[in-house]
C-alpha cells in the first residue's frame, strides 16, 4: 500500500511536529517511535506515556436489544455489566476462531459502545450487522467520530488529576465515565493495554490535537507503536493476528475465563479442544521474531508469534503456539536464520508491574 492510500489520525501533524518516525500498521500512517523504543518503554514503566490509538473503531449500539444482540455476538456474559462499567469481550467466528477481541463499555441502559481492532472494522462492521437481523438494535459506526489517547503508566491518574474535574481515585479497573479533562468533555476508561495503571481518553476528532499537546505539557511522554507492542508483550496481552486470528481458537490461550457457559455464536467452535497451546518462552541472547519456527528436540512443533527484546527484563521473551502435545516440555529451540537455539517455557506474564 503507498503512503497516499493509508488513513491518518486526527494526531497525524502532531506527531510529525514531535519527531515521530511513522509506519504502516493496519492501513493507517502511524507512529512507531519518537525519542526511541527503550526510553519510551521505559517511560511508561516508571512514569507515564501518552499512545495515540485513535486508529481503533468505535461502535455504537443502542435500542431495546441491545443486550441479547451483544449476548449473542460475543462469549463473555455482557451482562454482567452495570452503567459506567467495561468488559474484555470476543466476536467469535463460525470455525472455532475470532472475528475480534474487543471492548465493551456500557454507557447506559440499551446502550453500549465497542471499540475494535483498526485492521477489523469493516470486517467486524459487516459481521455485526449480518448478525443483527431480528434484534430491535441499531448500529451506529462512530470510529471517525472519535480519537483515542491511551495514558499509561504509574504516574498517569496523578498526572491527569489536576486537569480533570473528577476524583480519579475513586475510579476503579474497567470504570467508564464522562469527565472534563483540561475543560474538554471527553469520556475515561480506567484500561489499557500495557500492564501499568492508566486511562483511555475518548475526546471528539476536532478536539484531539488541543488535548494532545496539553497531555504533553502535563508530562506524560508521546509513546509509539513499538513500545505498545513491547509493553503488551511482557504483559502478555494477546494481538489479533498473531496470538488471535480467524483460524486461530481462542482457548489456546491463557485468557479461557473470556468464554463463558452461554448461548452465542460461534459456541460450538469454541467448545471444540484446541490443538494447539499458547506458551511462554524466555530466550538468552537472541531476540525472536513471529513465524520462527519452535522445536522440541530438533522437530517443528509450532512457532512464534509474537518475540521481542524486553527491556524491562533484559533478556529476549516470546509468545508461541505449539502442538498441544508438546506444550508441557520445558526445553524447547527456537530457528532462527538456520540455527535453533534454546529457549525455556515460562509462565505469562513475563512481567508483572
């Protein structure tokens, strides 16, 4: 894809005006780092850092159904959810995998919003609205509505709170609310997708740059998509397309409890026994990449998806999927460029904040 054919956050000039080197990421221009992968990592681990994620979709779902409608497109129990609360959720497929793993936020009764991944909108789009004959629900697509800034790290409810006409310290995990933020109305979500404490700003599209560069000069640190992915990795988070996928069954994974026992779409391909195993691995010296492949006494027994240096560890971690069969081994080898070299399972999260 050139460069003139991919889509651009509201964020786009801010970031170029912050020395930002950008990259291709799911059909959209975006910022893969600015000072440098390690500082801004770093910065989020012990401090706080801004992500420009405005690239995710915003779903609106309103109506008299809306909660059957998401009950039945999703495995986790949204109805769980009170006003002003928000769920980890998937849009199972009809094959044993995913269309997506989402977000759900409740902002009142019969009405939801569902953020999704940048690289599945229209996917999730058309899905959703073919699943939704029969249901008295309307679908609203907002994601150019919207920009979403996710503010990460330890510091980042102490940061925010003197520009927010609201005691954040009374807003808990998964919390979901209205504020004003630097006299902005823009809604809060106590989540994230780094390990550490934060928020995610909903704020309008035309606001997006105000509240940009007032984030900044409150000290929070621009942080790009190579820290994102180091950050999710050492916590284990998985990304669609590489631990998930439409081929890929969820439950290989460690995040099992996502399936609930009730009616859904998709039910009777998650109950089938994946064959397949999420694992960790810890590496010495030579950081891995997704596709190596993994081996258990020189035979190919999966590969990795996602690897990277951790620089919060300092050693080279990845995630893998192997044959199920193989998973209780301790000792496995990791191909690179011709060469195995060893790699030892361990338990995931790789770093725990």
């Amino acid at each position: 894809m050139d460069n003139t054919e991919l889509k651009r956050t509201p964020l786009h000039l801010a970031h170029l005006r912050a020395g930002a080197k950008m990259v291709p990421f799911g059909g959209w221009d975006m910022p893969v780092q600015y000072a440098g992968l390690k500082a801004e990592h770093q910065a989020v681990r012990q401090s706080a850092g801004v992500f420009d994620v405005s690239h995710m979709g915003e779903f609106r779902i309103t109506g008299p159904d809306a909660l059957a409608f998401l009950q039945h497109v999703t495995s986790n129990d949204v109805s769980k959810l009170n006003a002003g609360r928000a769920q980890y959720n998937w849009l199972p497929n009809d094959i044993g995998g995913l269309v997506d793993d989402i977000y759900i936020y409740m902002v009142a009764e019969n009405e939801y919003l569902m953020v999704v991944n940048a690289s599945n909108i229209d996917k999730d789009w058309a899905h959703l609205a073919r699943l939704s004959h029969g249901y008295n629900v309307i679908l609203a697509n907002e994601s150019d509505q919207w920009a979403l800034l996710a503010v990460q790290g330890p510091k980042a409810a102490e940061l925010l709170q003197p520009h927010s006409d609201t005691d954040l310290s009374t807003k808990k995990k998964n919390a979901y609310f209205a504020a004003k933020l630097f006299g902005i109305d823009v809604r809060l979500a106590r989540t994230g997708y780094t390990g550490e404490d934060g928020f995610e700003v909903f704020v309008e599209a035309h606001s997006a740059e105000i509240m940009w560069d007032k984030l900044l000069a409150a000290g929070f640190v621009p942080a790009g998509l190579g820290a994102r992915d180091t950050l999710r990795l050492e916590a284990g988070f998985p990304l669609y397309g590489h631990e998930f996928g439409d081929d890929i069954h969820p439950l290989s994974s460690h995040y099992t409890w996502v399936a609930k026992d009730k009616d859904h779409h998709g039910r009777a391909g998650l109950q089938a026994a994946p064959s397949q195993k999420l694992i960790g691995l810890r590496l010495e010296k030579v950081p891995v990449r997704g596709g190596y492949p993994v081996k258990v006494g020189g035979k190919v027994v999966g590969h990795v998806t996602s690897g990277s240096s951790s620089p919060s560890l300092g050693y080279p971690v990845a995630l893998a999927l192997v044959d199920a069969d193989s998973a209780g081994a301790d000792a496995f080898e990791v191909e690179v460029r011709g060469k195995d070299h060893a790699a030892h399972k361990t338990e995931v999260p790789f770093y725990k904040s």
